[in-house]
C-alpha cells in the first residue's frame, strides 16, 4: 500500500511523522503506523476527541485479551486522567 505525500493529499493521511523504538531495534519497514495525540493540547477539539476515543476503542479491545489486557488498563487510567484536566 502506497501512503500519499503530503502534497499529493494535504487534508487526508499521508505521513506526517517519523517512528522509531526507544530500544534503537528497527521498527518493521513495512508496517503502517498511525501516530495519535490524546493530550489536551492543540487547537482542534475535534481532533482530539477523534484520537482519544481511538485510543479509548483499542484499550477497551486489549482489556478483553491475556496479553494485552495490563496496557489496556493503562491506557484507560490515562484517558480517564486527562478527562479529568480538561
């Protein structure tokens, strides 16, 4: 699959950042990764709320898993968390 350019695409998903692991070990050259900010921070409410209910969609999905579930919580605390900043 082909990621637009910027330029090609400007107002849709072309890639917009750089992902690496703190580790140093390569991430998987072929992988697609989608990067989401949760903080309050930002000028689009919108698209804050898009991405934190993104992220409150995948904790609830790694919660019902073995492996998964201990990250889910995390992420979850940290959602409700920033509700309460807000």
């Amino acid at each position: 699959m082909s990621i637009p350019t910027a330029g090609a695409n400007p107002k849709g998903f072309h890639s917009r950042y750089i992902v690496s692991k703190t580790s140093g070990e390569p991430v998987d050259p072929d992988a697609i990764y989608f990067v989401l900010r949760v903080d309050n921070g930002g000028d689009d409410q919108l698209h804050i709320c898009a991405c934190q209910d993104a992220l409150r969609t995948y904790a609830e999905c790694a919660m019902r898993t073995n492996h998964l579930k201990q990250l889910g919580e995390e992420l979850w605390s940290m959602l409700n968390e920033l509700e309460t900043e807000e």
